[in-house]
C-alpha cells in the first residue's frame, strides 16, 4: 500500500515497451493473427479489436494514476494517429487526451503541441 505522496517511478524502458506494443496494434480493424498455426487458436477480427480497444483503455487508465511517475512524453507516437480519417480508435484516443489533461499536463502540454503540428501537416 502507498503511503502518501510516494511516487513508483516508471522505468522508461517498460514505459516505452507499452508503447511499442500499442503501435504495433496499428490501431487497425485486422487481426493480430499469424497466417500459420492452428486455426482454433487464432482470434476473431471482433474479438482482436475489442482486445485493442481493451489495451488502449488500460494505458489511459495508467495515466490516471497520481502514484507512479511517467518521466517521458513518448506517448506523442500514439496520440499522432487522433482524427485520421475512419480511425477506428478516435473515442479512446480523445479519453487518453483528456486523462492526460486532467492528471499528466506536464505531457499534455508537449502531446498537444505535436498533435497540433501534426494535423497542420495534413
């Protein structure tokens, strides 16, 4: 148990892994399935996208969380896909913004300002 203002810090290495592993979803409807292998242990494409919705959810959640300090502002890489267009995952990538918002400014700050740029770039 916390006591409290103890801070759990984050290894940025880990941090940056979760990342990974989000990108790597490519917020896509496909499945994460490889084309061998048995075909009963292969997901569905609604199951596969309800599990990346899952994911997203519980990184936001993560960042709900005042107890462990998040040192980095590497999140830029998923915020960057908000409002593409048809994207799939706009409703939880807008929670994250506002989590952030609300319990990270210090990377809300830096996040905004790279999602602004980008969608200048457009």
């Amino acid at each position: 148990m916390l006591v409290g203002s103890t801070l759990l810090k984050l290894d940025n290495s880990i941090y940056n892994k979760c990342i990974e592993i989000l990108l790597a979803l490519n917020f896509s409807r496909h499945s994460l399935n490889l084309k061998d292998g048995d075909e009963s242990t292969q997901m569905k494409p609604a199951v596969c996208l309800e599990y990346k919705r899952l994911m997203l959810s519980q990184f936001t959640k993560l960042h709900k969380l005042h107890q462990i300090g998040i040192r980095t502002n590497v999140i830029w890489k998923v915020c960057i896909n908000y409002n593409l267009n048809n994207h799939k995952f706009n409703n939880e990538l807008q929670e994250l913004f506002i989590t952030l918002a609300e319990h990270r400014l210090n990377i809300f700050k830096h996040v905004l300002a790279v999602a602004i740029y980008n969608l200048y770039r457009r």
